[in-house]
C-alpha cells in the first residue's frame, strides 16, 4: 500500500513537471507510457498563465 502511495506522488510530480516544461515528452511518456496516457495529450502550462 505504500508504494501505492508513493506512486500518486511521483505522478503529481512528473505530471506537474511536465506542464511546467521541466520533464520532457520521453521521460513522461516513460513514466505513463503503461497508463495509456501520451506526452501530446497533455496541456502544459508556462510562467505566463502564473503558475
């Protein structure tokens, strides 16, 4: 179950990440490649929206 746990935080993380233009489309699409979630389906968000 803790894993479990840890693995929503890691999700949050690369997630957010990514949005912001730290995490690229591979590495993304590594970590949610088995979840039938893709880099391009995702919106990313920049300083200039303020987040």
């Amino acid at each position: 179950m803790i894993i479990v746990d840890m693995m929503e935080d890691i999700r949050e993380v690369v997630e957010y990440r990514f949005q912001s233009g730290e995490v690229s489309n591979e590495i993304y699409d590594r970590v949610f490649g088995d979840f039938n979630f893709e880099a391009a389906e995702i919106r990313k968000y920049g300083p200039w929206e303020g987040i």
